[in-house]
C-alpha cells in the first residue's frame, strides 16, 4: 500500500474527529471519505454519461447569446416554480 502523508492541519482534522466520537480511529475517518468520494465519482460520472446521451439523442440548446442563454434559464426556473416546467 502506498504511503499516505497528511498536512498538520489533516491531522488535526481526524484527530477532532475522533476525539469528539465521531469515529474511533483515523482509519475510520479515511474510510468514511473514501466512501463518499467513491460515490461522488460514481455520481459524477453518471451525470457525464446522461449529458452525453442527451447530446447524442440530440437534446441540446443552441444560444445566440449570454443574455438569450440567461433569459432560458430564467425561464426554466419560472416553469419549474410554477409546476409546468421540467
């Protein structure tokens, strides 16, 4: 296993963590972000993979402009608050 080098402040870090009963040892603290960075990645790349679709199945917007972009989104989020959008 490769060797693992933390800045003081990392150290510090773990080491509240474990003192306040959060975890019962710094393994357990590197393990638990392990997870969620394992299933950020996962999450990452599944939303790759839904706006490469989207882009294959041609689901894409075209803009002219900054301002027509803006005004899109303002748009969407109308909709959205009002229950007839996405």
């Amino acid at each position: 296993m490769a060797e693992i080098h933390l800045s003081d402040e990392d150290r510090d870090f773990i080491e509240e963590q474990v003192k306040a009963g959060i975890y019962k040892d710094a393994d357990e603290v590197v393990a638990a972000r392990l997870r969620q960075l394992r299933e950020e990645t996962e999450a990452l790349k599944q939303m790759i993979q839904e706006g490469l679709d989207d882009v294959e199945a041609g689901r894409v917007h075209s803009y002219a402009s900054a301002e027509e972009l803006s005004n899109d989104i303002k748009r969407m989020a109308d909709e959205k608050r009002m229950g007839t959008g996405y």
